[in-house]
C-alpha cells in the first residue's frame, strides 16, 4: 500500500465534536452519474477527509489472476496522465497532505487527508488516481517485487498463516478463500494488460461511495466533485455478480507443522452481517466470551489455566458473508488441553450459565465505547462508507446503541446455542 503521510501531526486528527442525538450523521445524496455521496460537515476541524470506497477489491479478481484488485490499487498513486509517482508525492507532502490507495476483499478504498485550504488540490489529485491512473511498467515491476517480498515473509508469521487456511476452511470454492494480495506464483504472472482491464471494468461511479468529512458544505462538495467527476460514466454492461459464501460449509480441522515453540490456534465457523436479527444479540455475546480482558476466555483459559498468551474472539462482517472466530497462542504441549477449554466455554455460553452482571457489563462496554469509533474525521469516513455498503442507514450510531441496549439473556443464550456450538466451528493449528 502506497503512503505519503507527511502531516502525521495533523492527520486525522482532533477529537470529533459530538453528534446529536437522533441527528443524521451525514447528509446523503446520489450524483447524476451514479457516484453515492455523504457529506457530514465539522466546521471545527482544520483537516478535510476525502474517502473514496469503490467496489474493486478481491472479490473480483479473476480466476487466473489472484491478486490483481489489489496490484491495482497499489499502483494508483505510482502514475497519472498528469503526473508521475514521484511528482504525485512531491505535491500532497509539499501541502502536508497525505494520499493513500488500499485494497481489502470487498473494495479499495482511497483516502485523502488535507488542510481545507488545500482542498482543491487535493480533489484533483483524488480524481487523477481514481480516473487517469497510467499504470506504468516499471513501478508494475517494482511493485510486484515488493508485493512478492511481503508475501514470503508473511509465511513466517503464523497468525497470517493459520487466518488463510481458515479462510480456505471457511469460505470453499469462493473468491474469500483467497488472499488479497493473491500467491506468489499468481502475482508474478500479472500484467499490466490486466491491471488496465480491472481498472476498467471494476472503477466505476455506480460502485462507489464517497464520503467527506470536515469544513466542508454539501453543497460546495457536490459541486467540486461534479467538476472533476462528471464525465465519469459506467462502462457498458451490468456488474458481474458475486455469489454469497457457504452458510454451511464442511467442519475440517488442519494441522501446518512449523518449528516454533508455540501453536497459533484458529477456530471459526460463518457468522451473520450487521444486517441480521441476531446480529446485536451475538455482538454482546460475543464480548462476554472472548472481547477482553473481563472475557471468558481470558479469565478461564489464560488467567486461571495459564495455557494461553493472547486469547479471544471475533466477528468479521464481509458483503458477501461473514465468519466468527476464536484464536489463540499457546505453547506446544497445551494446545489439546487450551482448545478443550475454548470448545466448553463456546458449549456453557447456551446453556444459561450466563449472569446479569457479565450481561450489563458488556452492554455498557458497547454502548459506551462506540464514540471511539467515530472520534477522529478518518473513522467517520470510514464508518460512513460501510454505513453506505451495508445499507444500515444514517442514524446507524444511535440505533447500534438502542439494539445493544434491548439484547436480554435469553437472546444471548437463543443466539449462542447456534453460532457457538464448538460442533460447527473448524480449526487450524499452526505449530509442531
């Protein structure tokens, strides 16, 4: 991933003013070319971010090019009809700006963070990544070099290791099972043809969301976008579906030997999206098991055991399904005993064990932590362009709260028993 942060005093910075209650966060509306906009103006903060989402990321590499969504979207910045890699940098550092391009499963994101005086550059410089990239040869090379590097050295790490084999597990014969950067093999195979194909087919203003966040006025937004993206338009063609993961995939267990003096444990199983009914009432039982320090699995399995060095769950929400997994590190020996205990604590979280002081503990970790995730103009933007994807509507913030608040303990055993039963989940270990 490309990074030119120069202004890291300044990036993202400042502490969010507070949003009414019951007030919108953002205002919303659709461009003429099919470009979803979400403005939600801070007159308070001196740096504006810009968030383009596009609907580009792995999930629509094709089957003889792994890895090209995200190739894609490392080269971004590395080349416009206009100017050069280098000269693109020279001009967001000379600003104290900062432009960047990622790629994830679902879509690439580019994001751009500058002082509202330099507003306009930095809109132009967001149109020529987005719409003039030129791809050149040499940083193609460069950049798959680099990309290479990274995934030989991620096979030394077994976090990484035991997450793609889970993915494998979770998601058979569908694009998630991949990794975004692709293999080795698959990224070394990539041609530039390719790239311009994906940035063609895949870069289009009916598959993107961008949100904008600072000094800034819906209005004044909308017409500096309109100068520099009107003449954006849809290729011909609908958008090729995506079919959604296993619900219910095959329960494997594998084992990768590896020389360490510790295992890296993964079980998982598919979980539901923010959308879903269960959704809140799984959230809060999730933080009961396995989200901290007052866990479960924290106090069971490492502090009362002391078979593990970091433990605890997770749900991982994705457009196309959703996966829920406990991890784990341990040394070699306890893994047959640490895992025991995970699968009973997974087993005892349906079976009414639960306490109302554990309940009310959670909620209001939940409930009272979520400012957090809107604190800064960057997590607004973020959380604004998943708000937009998953279709959870702009009053999102104060209706996760309600949701949280209404989950019983009967809704947190009833969603337990079935997304927690230590039957469905697969594993891997990764270890001796």
């Amino acid at each position: 991933m490309r990074r030119v942060f120069a202004m890291m005093p300044l990036l993202l910075i400042g502490t969010m003013p507070p949003a009414a209650v019951g007030a919108p966060l953002a205002h919303r509306e659709t461009l003429p070319n099919g470009v979803r906009l979400l403005v939600a103006p801070r007159p308070a903060i001196p740096i504006v971010v810009v968030r383009a989402y596009v609907r580009a990321g792995s999930v629509f590499d094709s089957a003889d090019a792994p890895g090209v969504a995200n190739l894609t979207a490392e080269l971004l910045t590395r080349g416009t009809a206009v100017r050069t890699g280098p000269e693109l940098d020279r001009a967001i550092e000379f600003v104290g700006g900062g432009l960047e391009a990622d790629a994830g499963r679902d879509g690439t994101s580019v994001t751009l963070a500058i002082l509202r005086k330099d507003l306009d550059l930095g809109l132009d410089l967001l149109a020529e990544v987005l719409l003039r990239p030129t791809f050149p040869e040499d940083e193609l090379r460069r950049k798959v070099a680099e990309i290479e590097a990274g995934l030989r050295r991620s096979e030394e790490n077994p976090e990484i290791v035991g997450s793609r084999a889970l993915a494998r597990l979770l998601y058979p014969g569908h694009p998630y099972a991949q990794p975004v950067s692709g293999t080795v093999e698959s990224v070394g195979k990539l041609t530039r043809a390719q790239v311009v194909e994906f940035h063609r087919a895949r870069y289009r203003p009916d598959a993107t969301v961008i949100a904008v966040v600072g000094d800034v006025t819906a209005d004044e937004v909308r017409q500096s976008l309109g100068r520099r993206f009107s003449g954006w338009s849809a290729p011909p063609g609908l958008q090729p579906s995506v079919p959604m993961a296993p619900s219910s995939p095959p329960v494997v267990s594998e084992r990768i030997a590896r020389d360490l003096t510790q295992a890296t444990v993964f079980l998982g199983r598919p979980g539901i999206r923010q959308d879903h009914p269960d959704y809140f009432a799984l959230l809060v039982a999730n933080y009961i098991l396995g989200g901290g320090s007052a866990s479960r699995l924290y106090t069971r399995v490492r502090e009362d055991a002391g078979l593990a060095y970091y433990v605890g769950s997770s749900l991982a929400p994705g457009r196309y399904g959703a996966s829920y997994t406990v991890s784990l590190q341990t040394r070699v020996d306890g893994v047959t005993e640490a895992v025991r205990l995970v699968k009973d604590q997974l087993a005892r979280m349906g079976r009414g064990t639960l306490e109302e002081r554990e309940l009310e503990l959670a909620k209001a970790y939940l409930i009272g932590s979520f400012p957090l995730r809107l604190d800064t103009s960057g997590k607004v933007a973020e959380m604004l362009t998943a708000i937009e994807e998953y279709g959870l509507g702009l009053d999102y913030p104060d209706h996760f709260k309600a949701q949280v608040a209404k989950v019983t303990r009967a809704d947190v055993e009833r969603v337990a028993a079935i997304y927690m039963d230590p039957a469905t989940f697969s594993s891997v270990i990764v270890g001796k």
